[in-house]
C-alpha cells in the first residue's frame, strides 16, 4: 500500500479519535449539567413579568443548567407541577412570585432531594428578604448561578407546611382582607393596616408552651420560621431557618398613642424589646381559641378550627440561599429611641393605672 494512503489513514484515525472525544465530552458536559424548572405565576405581586423568560435566557449560566419554564394557570398548580418536576428528576425548581408561590413549590418539595430556588415576585417577598435573596431579577439568578443549597428547617400549622411565618389575629384578618380585596401591592397592604389596626379588638387565646399554660388576650398570636412578614417588617428579628425552633410571639392590644412604637420596632429590628410583646422560642405550640377564624400560613388566609397546632420540621427542605447573607442588627440609635419609647409607653400605663385608681376611690 502507498505510503500516502498509510499517511492519510492515521489522520483520519487521530480525526476520528478527537471527534470522538469532543462528542464524548460534550455528551459528558451534558450529563452533568443540573435539569432547573422555572415556575412563573404570572399574577402574583406587582412586578410585570413578560420579560423574566428572556431575563432567564441572558443571565442563567446554560453551561450549568439545561432550563424550562412553566405558568401556573389556577391556585395549587404549581404544587402540581412541583410534584411532576420531582418525579422528573428535576434538581432545583424554582419559584417566580411571592410567598404564596413559594408555599406552593416549597410544600411539594418537603423531604425530597429537589431544592427550590427563588426570584421574588411579590407584594412582600418575605422569605426571600429573610434569606437576602435580591428583588433584583438579574441579580437574584446570578444567585442561583452560584447553587449554594442548605438543609433549612419549615412548618406546619394543622399540617399545612409553611415557611416563612404563620398566625392568628390581627394578621391572619389582614391577610383575608388583603386576599378579598383583588389589588395586591405594597399600598393596598399599608392602607388596610393603617385603616383597621386600631379598630381590630384581639382575642382570648389559651396557649400551651411544653410545660407552660399561658391564657391571654391578645391583639395576636404569630409563629415565625422566618424573621419578617415582608418589605422589612420584622414580626421575629432573631428567627433562625436551621435553629430547630419557632420564634413564638404573642401582642397585646395597643391604642393610638402606641402605634408609632409598634411600628418603629417592627421596621427597626426591635420588636422583642416592646413592652406590648411576649417572645418565645419552641419546636411545638398548641393554640386554642374560642370561635373558629380565620389564619394565615406565608401570607395566605385560611377558615380553621378552635384548636391550632403549629410544629417545627428540622431541616426539611433544601433551599438555594445566599452565601453572601449577613445578620445585619439594629445600631445603637434604633435602640435608644425604641427604648425611649418602651418608656413612655409603661409611663403612660402607670399613670392610666394610677387615675383608675383615684377614679374608684
């Protein structure tokens, strides 16, 4: 056989070697890339959300990720489609909305290896303000780029997991309110607090802690996994997701004069220090009431009984964080004033206790 053609073989061969090698790598590269499903509901919050698919398309690394995406077209369809991506060998679905989106997707990912990531969409964005997760679109899928996942913890109230917070009172009323009233937004929510939280009267409430029976009557009663309700207001400002506890709190009524305070503390970080709260910390609380009402689990009102049972699951949902996150605490001003105001507030019950008092006289 002519040289040449003895010449001419070994370069195909070595083509084909390297052909063969570079098919073999990109078929590898595929392989290990992680299969990501993208849960748009397209009427949550405010944010107008046409432009999220291309948003996804610029910034997610594909190099990472093999992407698809998919609306939700009634309530409880994205728990539908967060069970078929499971069962579907999806790594991470991801939540497109608000709180109620997330508690959709989350509660269908409990104990399982899928983790959920998060693009904030919401009127409060609650969770993912806790977990510093950005409201920024661009900013909050270079996050997920970075796929740093944690174990966290959630719970249940009656056996309905959430994952942010869940209560009874004047914010499980204002959550009904808010779900009845059709506009959503940051606005509408500030105006039904602003128009009702002086009218709304509180409860009794017989609540039992371990080995501790509290019977109170309270303007509310509020579980928090999480540290905030959303937009910064801070219900539970040392919650903890991998603490293994709830932070319990209970409020009592408060006037006109007392409302600044209140909301001073809850903006501030300092809520624990009011005098008009009790904290607790737990991993189980037992709530009963007189009159079945309303409550609220991530936001999202619910008719329930006379008797409420709220529970910590340990580390039972995998969840795309932020490594970068850090506990910012309230500065030494924030605490002076809010102390100014505890001040006033139990000058002002002594001196109202004090005039009951000449006035029986």
């Amino acid at each position: 056989m002519p040289k040449n053609v003895y010449k001419n073989s070994g370069v195909i061969v070595l083509f084909s070697y390297f052909c063969n090698n570079k098919v073999r790598n990109d078929a590898l590269k595929a392989m290990l890339k992680k299969r990501i499903l993208f849960i748009l509901n397209p009427i949550s919050g405010t944010v107008k959300k046409a432009s999220i698919p291309e948003k996804i398309d610029q910034f997610l690394d594909h190099s990472l990720y093999n992407a698809d995406i998919r609306y939700t077209e009634y309530a409880g369809h994205a728990t539908e489609i967060t069970h078929e991506a499971c069962e579907d060998g999806y790594d991470i679905v991801v939540a497109v909305g608000g709180d109620g989106t997330i508690n959709e997707v989350g509660k269908a990912l409990v104990h399982s290896s899928t983790a959920m990531g998060i693009i904030p969409c919401g009127s409060g964005n609650g969770l993912a303000r806790h977990l510093s997760i950005p409201v920024n679109i661009k900013k909050a899928i270079e996050l997920i780029n970075r796929c740093e996942i944690h174990e966290l913890d959630y719970g249940t109230i009656n056996g309905h997991p959430f994952f942010c917070t869940c209560g009874m009172g004047f914010d499980a009323f204002i959550s009904k309110k808010f779900a009845e009233g059709g506009k959503r937004g940051k606005l509408k929510y500030m105006q039904l607090v602003l128009s009702q939280g002086l009218r709304y009267k509180g409860e009794p409430y017989d609540i039992t802690i371990g080995n501790e029976e509290i019977h109170h009557f309270s303007y509310l009663v509020s579980c928090a996994n999480a540290s905030q309700y959303g937009n910064n207001a801070y219900i539970a400002p040392h919650a903890s997701m991998s603490d293994g506890l709830l932070d319990v709190i209970i409020m009592d009524p408060f006037g006109f004069l007392d409302a600044p305070e209140m909301s001073f503390d809850m903006m501030n970080k300092t809520l624990d220090r009011s005098s008009k709260v009790q904290t607790f910390r737990t991993d189980h609380i037992h709530v009963h009431r007189q009159t079945e009402g309303p409550v609220h689990y991530d936001g999202d009102p619910v008719m329930m009984g006379t008797d409420i049972d709220v529970r910590l699951v340990k580390r039972g949902i995998r969840i795309v964080v932020n490594p970068d996150a850090k506990d910012v605490k309230p500065n030494k001003i924030q605490n002076v004033i809010s102390d100014i105001f505890n001040e006033f507030s139990e000058l002002r019950e002594k001196m109202g206790k004090l005039k009951n008092l000449k006035i029986k006289k």
